[in-house]
C-alpha cells in the first residue's frame, strides 16, 4: 500500500494528544510475491473426508469448499479489484491510535449533503462500491441534484486498509466516536449516517451519542434493546435533539403501522418526504 500527505480538508483537530492529524492520499499496491504466497497456501490446504450426507446438515460441503479454492486460486484477479479502488480517492488518517482507511467521493453538485456509510460484518468498503454513483451523482441515474450526498466510506478498524486496535475496548460506541471526529476532521459541520450489520450498531451507536453536526441516522438492520425505551427518551444532548427520532419515539413506528405524518413530525426541520426518500428541504 502507497501513501502520500494531502491537505486536509477541514479542522484537523485531535483527541489524543501528539496525534498526526494529517489526511495522506493511499493508493492500493499489493506486492505480487504476497498474493502468490497466498494462493500457494490456499492450493496447499489439507482437505477433510467428504461428509457422510447429501445435505448440509454436517456443515458446508466439501465439495463446495474445494470450489471456492479453485475460485480463489485460478480464476480471481484481484489487479481487477484493485484497479477499482484505485479509480476512488482513498484516504487513511490516524484517528484515537488508528489508521483509518476512507473512500471520500464529494458529488459534482456543491449543495450534497454529506454522508458517513459504515459496512458490516464480516464485509469491507467493496460491499458499498455500487452506491457511489447513485448517491454523489443522482441526476446521472434519474434522480435530482437535491438528491445527492458528499459519501464519506470509512473501512472499521481492523478491515481492510485499517489498521488493527492494539488494546481492547474498540467497540461500536468507539468507532462511532472515531466516526465523528472524522467527518469534523474532513470539515463536514452537518452530516448523516448510515450503516447495516455491524455498521447499523455503529450508525446507532452515532445517534445515541448525538456528536455535533449529527442530523439524523439510517439503517437497513433494526438495532433492538431488551426492553423498549422510556417515552421521550433522546439519543443526547450535544447534538440538540436534532437527531431524537433515531430511538424511542421512532422505535415504535417500525412494525409497519404505515404512520408516515407521525413519522414526518420526528424529522429534522430541514427534510422533507418525497416519493423518492427523504431530501433536503430547498
């Protein structure tokens, strides 16, 4: 992998201290004597007995193991994912002891509202390769320029580029202060978020916390508690409510009662409701 320093953005402020606070530009460069060490381990696994079955009912076959060596070995290419990435401008920065790897894609139309996307478990930033277009550049495939998001993609720590935690304590509540420190740091003063798997519990954990600049959150996995919350209950203070319907009240609304105004009604003031999704109010 290839680094190179770049001008941050925005505030470039720190929480640790003595911490580089400098967003370098990256660039995807696998050296080939390692994807060929990995392809002579994968070739060399010593496989089990064939189960004793013609279902999976003793775990996945071995003949659809072999198969998806024989895909790995011969037929992937990863120069191709590689070159695909490359064609993205990738970021890392050091964030709480990190290095954190980003997809930041800003959208031709100036007035996008940025977007934090966070992917799940066990996945990468690839898994949100095919939303870039669409979401930075709507008006190319039938939306409108009031559709578009600036899309921030950061890879979890210990995924892909990222570097590994070297001490405990790096749960989702922790990565979604990373989140925020990041999105200030890339100069982003108001923002979204959204995540599925592990991602959505990091998105939640965001909403929870409510940073400052926070204005709302999505999932695509409903992250659910032990019992339901008190009524009123908010997802903090710093970002001043502003973010409030991420839990409690909106909670209620999800098993399909279909209650779109009363959904409405826990909006931040600056969305509205269209047919297409939620979109900025002019």
């Amino acid at each position: 992998m290839s680094q190179s320093p770049t001008a941050s953005p925005g505030p470039a402020e720190s929480s640790v201290a003595g911490e580089d606070s400098t967003i370098r530009s990256f660039r995807v460069d696998v050296a080939k004597e390692a994807l060929d060490d990995l392809q002579r381990r994968v070739a060399a696994t010593r496989w089990p007995s064939r189960e004793l079955v013609e279902d999976r009912s003793q775990g996945v076959q071995l003949a659809t193991l072999r198969a998806l060596a024989r895909y790995w070995t011969t037929d992937y290419d990863w120069s191709r994912c590689a070159a695909r990435l490359n064609a993205l401008p990738q970021f890392t920065t050091e964030i709480d002891g990190i290095t954190i790897h980003l997809i930041h894609v800003r959208s031709r139309h100036e007035d996008a509202l940025p977007l934090i996307m966070t992917h799940g478990w066990p996945g990468s930033v690839i898994e949100l390769l095919e939303t870039i277009g669409p979401l930075t550049d709507p008006t190319a495939h039938g939306g409108q320029a009031q559709d578009a998001f600036h899309l921030v993609l950061p890879s979890l720590p210990g995924y892909g580029f990222s570097s590994e935690p070297t001490e405990l304590g790096w749960n989702v509540g922790r990565v979604a202060q990373a989140w925020a420190q990041l999105m200030h740091r890339l100069g982003y003063t108001a923002y979204v978020a959204q995540g599925g798997d592990v991602g959505a519990a990091v998105t939640d954990a965001m909403g929870r916390q409510a940073p400052e600049g926070l204005l709302g959150i999505h999932m695509n996995l409903l992250v659910s508690a032990g019992r339901p919350p008190a009524s009123g209950v908010r997802a903090g203070t710093r970002g001043g409510g502003a973010a409030r319907h991420l839990q409690g009240e909106r909670l209620r609304l999800l098993p399909g009662d279909g209650n779109a105004a009363a959904d409405d009604r826990l909006l931040p003031a600056r969305f509205t409701r269209r047919a297409g999704g939620l979109v900025a109010r002019p």
